[in-house]
C-alpha cells in the first residue's frame, strides 16, 4: 500500500494505492454508521454483491443505489433518487456515501453526497482507468444539463480515494483507451517524461493487448497521473488560475459530447478530439510548433483513438456551445493551449472570429 496526499488544509485526504482493498481498514471509522453503496447498473453487476456482503462486515446499516449506466442520465433527477434515499433513512453527516465506478457515479454519487445536509462523507473507489487517473480525485461533482456538460455541480472532496488496478481486469478496450486519453492529457499539460514513457510503450506494445500489460505499467501510470492532479489540485482547490490546465482538451470536447448528445463519443474519446483541435490552434497561432501537434495526434492515433469534426457538427453550433462553458470569462473563451510537450498555458487572446476560421481550417486538413 502507498498513498500520495491532497494538501488542502481541513479538506486535505489521502489517495491510497492497494492491489488488495481491505474495507475493514480503510472504512473503520464508519462502523455501525449508515453507509451506502452507490455505483452504477453496469459496475454493480460485476462488483455490487460482493462489496455489499464486505460492507455489512462493518455496519449493519448498509444501503445501496445504483445510477443507470451512461453520460445520458447524468441528471439532477437521478441525484435526487440518491438524495431521496438517504434522507428517507435519516442520514447523519458522519454518514457514509461510498462510490464504486467511474466518473459518471463519482460524479453524481459526490454531488449528492456535497448537498445531502450541507454535506455528507463520501470515499471513491473508482474502478475505470479515467476516473482512476483523473475524475475521482479533486474533488469535482456534477451533472448534466441540456445546456451543456457539467453546468451544475459543485467542489467537494471526498473523505479518502483508494484504487486498485484489478478493477481495470473488466474493462473493454474501449473504456481503456477512453481513460488512456486523460493519460496523454496529463503528459501534454504537465510531464514529457510520461508522454515520452507512452510513446516509447506504445511502439513495442499494442493497445488491443491491454490485458497482458504488467501489474507494474498500471500501477505506474495511475500513480504519474494521480500525482500530477494531486499536486495541481493542492494549489488551486477551485480552478481560480493554474487548475484549468487539467480542463486542456476538454473545452472543445464537452461541446462535441453535447451536440452528440453524449451517445457518439466516450467523454475520453471527445476529449482527444478536443486535445487534437487545441494543439493544431496552438501550432496555427505559433504558440507551439507544428512537431508538438503531430507528436501528440500520432500518439493518440496509435491507440486507436478518433480525431477530426463529425461532418454533422456544425462549427457554429460547436461555438455556441462552447460559450456556455465554466471557463468563459467577462465573455471571452478561455482556452487550454500546449506550448510544449509538458507545457500548456491559458489563453483567451484569440478572437472567436479566429477560432472559426481554424476550426474550418482544422476540418478541413484532418
């Protein structure tokens, strides 16, 4: 077991890494507390069962709620199911609301957990690769709404994350390479030794033999990229300035999940899309060089990650959705763009009218 630490002052938590979770130890301050298990329908039918029967090891007072699987129904009404649940079971704020799954439960699991009673304990267990490298940690919360991708959430961190990388043992290619998108975030925004480490990984290894990958490459990948968010969320709880670079890719790809009404796209695969508009603004601006921008969508090809604008998604509409987001401000977008292999800077010095014009540039080359 090892753990690597959130500073946050009285929110400060620990992200602990263990093959082997024993819930007796991380969960002994809930004992004979109310706990419930939320998760959503897909992870519970693999897990839920088996978690449950260890749960009751350590309260007699166990609850459990499942979300339906899906970014579609990540919804205020779905939240409320859970809000409704514990409130009808008198829940106390030294109650527990443990998530298991990825970044939809987390999500909404924690939201509900940040308004039950002004505030309820909650832990995550995420057991997809995105939200163990990136959705459970800091302390995000949020659901949908049909303006946009996560406009109503708030910040609220949990009492402890614990990962184990056998959770990873169920997923699909298609889960992995959605998570492996947030891995290639974190090397652009933040490390070249852990783009560097994907590159040369991905040019003796294929991503179709992600089961065969060592116990060891898991581990030390969630481990790079939970640092890295650790370390960035430690100094900007809130997204005030330097936390947005975590957002890098995102803001031109929560536009693209949205007007697909979020059935085209994993979030990780408009993510990469987003990633792949954002360096080619970048090299057309010459804020980096055309060299970060073909390193970046080579390596994201190589995982047989998508690139390019669906021909039914108006650039217009893309513009329009993209006003809506939480990083626009005094009405101009702000945007996450690479300067290097391991540096992004924040940038609302382009003009809408330019970012039309390489978006059509843009459709036009990929």
């Amino acid at each position: 077991m090892s753990k690597i630490n959130v500073a946050l002052e009285k929110n400060s938590y620990d992200i602990f890494f263990d093959q082997d979770i024993d819930l007796t130890k991380y969960l002994s301050d809930y004992k004979d507390k109310k706990i419930c298990l939320v998760s959503d329908s897909n992870v519970y039918k693999i897990y839920g069962d088996q978690i449950l029967e260890k749960l009751m090891h350590i309260s007699t007072k166990v609850y459990q709620h499942n979300f339906p699987a899906g970014e579609k129904n990540k919804t205020m009404k779905q939240v409320m199911k859970l809000v409704s649940l514990c409130l009808e079971n008198q829940w106390n704020r030294d109650d527990l609301i443990l998530i298991l799954g990825g970044g939809v439960a987390g999500d909404m699991g924690a939201f509900a957990a940040s308004i039950i009673l002004r505030g309820v304990a909650c832990i995550h267990i995420p057991t997809s690769l995105l939200a163990q490298v990136d959705s459970s940690i800091g302390g995000k919360t949020a659901v949908n709404h049909n303006r946009g991708k996560n406009l109503v959430g708030t910040f609220y961190q949990p009492k402890k994350v614990i990962i184990s990388s056998s959770f990873l043992n169920t997923l699909n290619k298609r889960e992995i390479q959605t998570g492996f998108a947030e891995v290639i975030k974190y090397g652009i925004i933040h490390s070249e030794v852990l783009f560097d480490f994907l590159v040369e990984w991905f040019a003796k290894n294929n991503i179709e033999d992600y089961k065969s990958f060592p116990v060891s490459f898991w581990q030390d990948l969630v481990w790079s990229c939970a640092g890295i968010k650790a370390e960035v969320v430690s100094k900007d709880e809130k997204e005030s300035s330097l936390r947005m670079i975590l957002n890098y890719g995102h803001t031109f790809g929560h536009a693209i999940e949205n007007l697909t009404s979020y059935k085209k796209y994993t979030h990780g695969e408009a993510v990469a899309i987003g990633m792949d508009i954002a360096a080619f603004l970048a090299w057309k601006q010459g804020i980096c060089k055309e060299s970060v921008y073909v390193q970046q969508k080579m390596l994201i090809q190589k995982l047989g990650l998508v690139v390019g604008i669906s021909h039914n998604i108006k650039t217009q509409s893309i513009m329009s959705t993209m006003r809506l987001d939480k990083k626009v401000k005094n009405g101009k977008l702000r945007l996450i763009l690479p300067e290097s292999i391991g540096k992004v800077r924040i940038d609302n010095s382009i003009s809408e009218e330019k970012i039309v014009n390489l978006l059509m540039e843009y459709r036009n080359e990929s």
